[in-house]
C-alpha cells in the first residue's frame, strides 16, 4: 500500500482520506442499524467504519428492511380483514386494526433485519 505523507511543522502525517460517501439520507430503519451496531456490536461498526463502508452498510438494511415492510403490510392486512368496506363502515376499528399491523410488521422487521 502506498502512503501520501504531509509535513506539518516538523511532522510527516498520513494524508488518509475516506472514500466518497453515499449522498442518500439514512431514514428511521437505516438510523436504527447503526445505533445498534454502535451500542451492541462496536467490533462490526467500528471495522464498517474505519472501513468507509458504514453508511451503505445501513443504507442497504434500510432498504431490505423497507422492502419487507411494503411485503408484509398488505399481506397481514388482508389475512386481518382490513378492507376499504371496512374503512367507511367503522372508521376507529379500521385505524385500530391498521395500527396493529403496522406494529407487528415493524416489530418482524427489527427481529429479522435491524437487530441480526
């Protein structure tokens, strides 16, 4: 490996640089893999980071997690009955139900993607 040297005074220091970086913002599941790497898994983040590698990392699980989400709502939503009927006959068992489902598919989405 070939190292650029800068002085500095009377020092040499590495002239180290990352390589570029996504330009995608990490939305909520991205965020949520790398604080779990930080806090739980500080080998994998620090070897991802020091790396250059973080934040594609994150952005790749934000995107299979997102994907699964998309999957899974419609899915369990069905199986539970939600239908748009059911939307304009009773409107709070409809937002309940929906509300529950969003949760259980977020809750599968954590186990299976986020926190592996």
């Amino acid at each position: 490996m070939n190292i650029e040297y800068i002085k500095c005074g009377d020092y040499y220091i590495p002239n180290l640089r990352l390589p570029p970086q996504p330009e995608e913002p990490l939305t909520k599941y991205g965020r949520m893999r790398k604080n779990y790497l930080k806090e739980h898994r500080p080998a994998t983040y620090n070897t991802l980071l020091l790396e250059g590698t973080l934040k594609s990392h994150c952005l790749d699980i934000q995107e299979q997690a997102q994907r699964r989400m998309d999957t899974l709502i419609p899915q369990m939503a069905k199986s539970a009955g939600v239908t748009e009927e059911l939307k304009r006959t009773d409107q709070m068992k409809w937002v309940g139900l929906t509300n529950n489902i969003h949760a259980a598919a977020e809750e599968i989405v954590r186990e299976e993607i986020i926190f592996c």
